[in-house]
C-alpha cells in the first residue's frame, strides 16, 4: 500500500477489458492506480502482490471458472473483487463463500465496478444491485436469517440501482441503506468457510459498531 | 388410473375363481376318496392332518383372495411350503399301487393350492411346480417297480397333472400381460387425446387474444394512415410502442421454453431495446412455474412502463420461494394510466423525479 493512493491489479484474458477497468479506475474521485495487469492469476502475485485490491475475472480461457485461485487470492488475505460475465446467483454466492469482497457481472457498469474497488481497497465489501439480487433470491439452507426491513433494501436495490429510490421508497436515508447492505453482508460472512477477508469484514463491522459483539 | 383399476379388479376375480375351483376340488373329490377309503390310508391321522393343513392354508389364502387383495409373499411363500410338505405326508400315507390315481387325493389338489399361493409370481409358481414333482417323482420311484411301463406311466400322470395347471397359470399371466399393455396404450391414447384438447383450446385462447390484439391496433393504424394522428406526437408514439410490445409479447408466448415468464419479459425488452431505450434486465432466483394468465398480468405493468421509457429502463425479475417480483425503473417521469388491480397480482407504481418504478409481484401459492 503505497501512501493515500489506491492500487489494483486487473486479471481479465480480455486486454480490451484491462484497458478499459483500468481507465474507468483511474478516472474515479479519488482515482486507483492499475500497477499491474494479465491474463493470469499469476500477476497477482507477482508483479502486483503489493496492489490493494485484485479485479478477478472468473473466466480467464479455460472452461471452469476461476474459483480455485479466488480461493487462494482470499486466503492470502487479498482483496479481491469479482468481476464475471456469469450472471447466475449461485456462482456470485459461491465468490461470497471463498472470500470475494464483491462480485459483479459485466453488465453493471463502471459506476459500480469503481465503487466496489474502492471498498474493497478499504476491506469493506460492496453488494451491487446484481448481487443483491442473488442475495434476496438465495434459497440455501445455511443462508443467514435476514430481517424483513434487509430483505427489502436487497430487493428495491436489486429492483431500481439507485440507492436514493431505495431510500425515497422505504423512508429511510442513503447511510442506512448502506448499513442494511454492509450488515446483510457480515451476516453472510458469517456463515460457510473462513476466509481472512471475512474475518477482517466482521471485525470492522464491530469496530464501526455496525453490529455488536453479541450479535454473533 | 382407471385402466389399472379394471386390471387389479380383472385379477382378483381371476383369483376368487381358482380359490373357489380348488376349494370344491379339495371339499368334493379330495375329500370323497380320502374319507371314502379311510381305513387304507396309513396312518389315517396323517392323511387327514394333510388334509386339514391343505383346507387352512385356502381358508388363510381366503382372508386376503376375498378382499380382492393377493397374498402377501410374507404368507404365500411359507403357505407353499406347507402345502408342499402337506402332499409329500399325504402321499406317504396313500398306498402305493393308488400313486397317479385318482385316490391319490393330495397330487393334483396340491399343484392347484400352489397357483392359489403363487399365481402372479412366475419364479415362485415355477420353482413350487419343480418341487413338487421332484418330491412326487422321488416317492413314486420308491415305491413303484422299475420297469418301463410303470416309470412311463407315472411320467405321463406327472406331466399331464402339473401340465394343466402350469398352463392355467401361464395362461393368466399372459393374458395379464396382453392386459397391461392394453391398459398402457388405452392409457396413452387418453392422455395424447387430452393433449390434443389442450393444444385446441390454447390455439382458440390464442386466436381470440390476437384477434383482441390486432382489434386494439387497427384503429392506430386506420388513424396513422388517414392522418388523423401525427406519429410525432409522444402520444401516438407511446400507444404504437405499447401496441407493438403487446404483440410481440402474445407470438412469445407461444414458444415452447424452459422459462416462459423470462423469455416474454425478454420479449418486451427487445421491442423497448429496438426503440433506442438502453434496457438492462436483471433475473436473480430459479424458474418457478407460474400459470399464463398471471404471466400475463405480471407482463403488462412491464408493458407499460416500458413504453413509456425514454432512454433508460432496467427491468428486473426477482423469484423466491414465495413470491415472484416484476419491476421496472423507467425514465418517464408520467405515469402512464393506473395500475390494474387483481386479486392475484398487486401492482404498485412510484415516482421519483423523472424516474418511475412499476411493480408486479404475485404470491406464488402453490
């Protein structure tokens, strides 16, 4: 970590789509410097081990999707976010399960891309609407019990992509809608495998005093 | 299904009318030679205990045969065996120049009691009939001079006796089979036909949908082509693109899809899409099954605020196990007529700005 600037490395076998994360990155407020980037996990770990947070894509040409070096990547303590053309619910709760900080698909734009790089550069996870998605609609048997009021905040998130809608709709102002999401989140890091990620995501939680230490 | 009902009711009396024929075979002509000559049976309390096994085994066979019911194999695979073991002392105690003739009351009775027992069980009935004649065979061979003659003779008897009854009980269980797959076609003939039904009244609802369809277009039409309406009046334009999605929506819904309500909403997205509108569509959750008509009540508030859109609309589909959830974001700060109420869907619009969000969402009930 280099100072105040944010850093990223970007994994995607698209050099179309490296060019184009790193620009979107770089042109953010405050912007976040690309140090590195390829078409292999290996860049990661080489050129841009010292990078605050790793965009991941999950196909990276082979036929599988890239959950194997994900899984290292967060046990290594590393930020990563996921950044798929895979819309599907199960693979992104999957991402959440081994440690990804965030999960978005191609879809979404660089509005969400930069901001969910910029909380995971800070250790916090990001729920775009995709995966808010993927969170209202789980129907696993270990998913955490979410209050009715999170319920809905994933939905309408979910539903309008505005977190100013949500707050008109439900009455309640932007901050809360972001302590909705990033609680629904520590819940669900919560569950499944540990990863130092989402240890690190519940200690903050508990320091920001976002929830308490009864609450676990 | 009924087919199958008429086969277990067709079986059962096939069943009551072998328990009946042995039962009057045991009480007449068994019962006539072995109480008519008793004093030559030796030892006459075990050619009547024989007896009395052979007349339990039918009364317990009875209890499940009347019922319409066949025996249980935890019952009819012992009974064999004890029916078995009931002819081998019966035939002990017959004297043994009456072997194959008809005072040899337990041969054939036996073969009858193991059809009662077995009769939907082909191993079980065949593997009976080889005992049965194995230990007949024995016993005769023991007790008949070895000679040609006798040996041909008792061969014949043999054959002749469990012959017939191995025939009746192959007969039945091909004449059960020829059943069942009568049934089975009988069955799959009912169900093409009601196919066939199905397919005829969807194609009527589909005629008279379109019919409705085209009826609410055609006065667009007629006004755009005698320049009663101005096609550059938002208006116009709004009603052709509702008109349009509309019908787009009605040819989708005939197509044969894993995921009807995604390829329809898909539908609606693609005619908004060839409007210029840059449409995102979001799914989370897996296929639930949701009739037509809600599909089409789920559709038509996405219709709506689509057409209404003018650069931007994400639409998005949230299914739970409990609900189902159609939304659509559009920028079209008016919100285009009120939302239809119906009991199953309930549809809510809300406007923010120059942005409107429409709801549809249905309680999935089943």
């Amino acid at each position: 970590m280099a100072g105040d600037e944010l850093t990223a490395v970007v994994v995607d076998d698209h050099p179309a789509v490296r060019a184009g994360v790193a620009h979107w990155l770089a042109s953010g407020d405050p912007p976040i410097r690309t140090i590195a980037e390829g078409d292999d996990v290996r860049v990661a770990w080489l050129d841009g081990a010292d990078a605050d947070v790793v965009i991941l894509d999950l196909h990276l040409g082979g036929a599988t999707p890239a959950l194997g070096d994900l899984r290292r990547l967060a046990g290594g303590g590393r930020r990563v976010v996921v950044y798929s053309m895979r819309a599907d619910d199960d693979i992104a709760l999957q991402c959440l399960e081994l440690g990804a900080l965030s999960y978005l698909t191609k879809a979404e734009g660089a509005q969400y891309l930069v901001e969910a790089a910029r909380a995971a550069a800070g250790g916090r996870p990001y729920t775009p609407p995709s995966l808010a998605g993927a969170l209202a609609a789980d129907r696993s048997t270990n998913r955490p019990a979410l209050s009715a009021r999170e319920t809905e905040v994933l939905v309408e998130w979910f539903q309008s992509e505005s977190k100013d809608f949500v707050a008109h709709r439900l009455g309640i102002s932007q901050n809360t809608v972001n302590s909705h999401l990033e609680r629904i989140r520590v819940k669900y890091a919560q569950i499944g495998r540990e990863a130092p990620t989402k240890a690190a995501l519940v200690a903050r939680a508990i320091q920001d005093g976002l929830i308490s230490v009864d609450d676990l | 299904m009924s087919e199958q009902a008429l086969l277990g009711r067709v079986l059962a009396a096939i069943r009551i009318v072998l328990l009946g024929v042995t039962a009057v075979l045991q009480a007449s002509m068994s019962a006539a030679y072995l109480f008519g000559n008793r004093s030559f049976y030796e030892p006459r309390w075990l050619a009547e205990t024989a007896f009395a096994a052979l007349a339990l085994v039918l009364v317990v066979a009875a209890g499940w045969i009347l019922r319409g019911r066949r025996v249980p194999p935890g019952v009819a695979l012992p009974a064999a065996g004890v029916v078995l073991i009931a002819s081998a002392t019966a035939t002990a105690t017959t004297p043994g120049e009456w072997y194959l003739h008809a005072r040899h009351w337990a041969f054939g009775l036996t073969g009858w009691h193991l059809l009662v027992l077995l009769l939907e069980r082909t191993r079980p009935v065949l593997a009976a009939f080889a005992g049965h004649a194995a230990i007949g065979t024995t016993q005769f061979l023991l007790v008949v001079p070895l000679n040609r003659v006798s040996l041909g003779e008792t061969a014949i008897a043999i054959v002749s006796v469990l012959g017939f009854q191995i025939a009746v009980g192959l007969i039945v269980q091909m004449v059960m089979r020829r059943l069942r797959a009568m049934a089975a076609t009988v069955t799959e003939r009912d169900r093409a036909a009601t196919r066939a039904a199905l397919a005829e009244q969807w194609e009527l609802d589909q005629r008279f949908r379109a019919a409705e369809q085209f009826g609410s277009v055609l006065p667009l039409l007629a006004g755009l082509a005698d320049g009663a309406l101005d096609p550059r009046a938002d208006d116009v334009r709004h009603q052709c693109a509702l008109a349009a999605a509309r019908l787009r929506l009605l040819f989708a819904e005939n197509d044969d899809v894993p995921d009807p309500l995604v390829h329809e909403v898909a539908a609606a997205v693609d005619i908004a899409e060839r409007r210029g509108v840059a449409v995102s569509f979001a799914v989370s959750g897996d296929v639930v099954p949701v009739p037509t008509a809600v599909r089409r009540m789920l559709a038509e508030p996405v219709l709506t605020a689509l057409s209404a859109a003018r650069t931007r609309a994400r639409v998005s589909l949230l299914r739970t196990a409990e609900e189902v959830r159609l939304a659509v974001i559009a920028d079209s700060a008016v919100t285009t007529g009120s939302p239809s109420r119906s009991p199953d869907v309930e549809v809510t619009s809300d406007t923010l700005g120059d942005r409107t969000r429409m709801e549809a969402r249905w309680q999935v009930t089943s």
